[in-house]
C-alpha cells in the first residue's frame, strides 16, 4: 500500500522487459531483489516470470521432441562390414 492507504497500480512490463529480467538473474548479474527494485516491481514478480520461462522452455522442448533413437543391432553391423 501507498502512504495514503490505497494501493497502488500494478506495474505492467512488456514482454522484452521481462526477458531483460530474467536474462539478469539468470546470469547472476543482480540477484531477483536487486532486480525488483530496479524494475519498480515485487520480488515474487521476478519469481513469477523465471517461472512462466521456465515452463514455456519446457513445454517447448516437450513439444518438439528430438530424433528418436534407435537400437543399434551391433552384430549385424559388424557382419555387414565383413561381406
């Protein structure tokens, strides 16, 4: 709350501000407080967004999974180096 008593407007940052955010923690160039206090928002709101990047990279990754791998019938690789 303000000084008044009434609360105050959320602040709302736009995508690339979060992503600045977040690539500061990220980096340890500023902890999430320093962060907060630089961005004029709440500790919980950096928390929230290296949340919400976390689970879109891996909703991400999930969606496209990589090549499948396959066994390796090591055997018969060898017998067809042979003929």
């Amino acid at each position: 709350m303000s000084e008044n008593g009434a609360r105050r407007k959320p602040r709302v940052l736009s995508p690339e501000a979060k992503w600045e955010i977040f690539l500061e923690v990220t980096s340890r160039e500023t902890t999430q407080a320093e962060a907060a206090r630089r961005h004029s928002v709440d500790v919980s709101t950096v928390i929230g967004i290296r949340r919400a990047v976390k689970d879109a990279a891996l909703a991400a990754l999930a969606a496209r999974p990589g090549r499948r791998a396959t066994e390796r019938n090591w055997e018969l690789e060898q017998a067809q180096r042979e003929v």
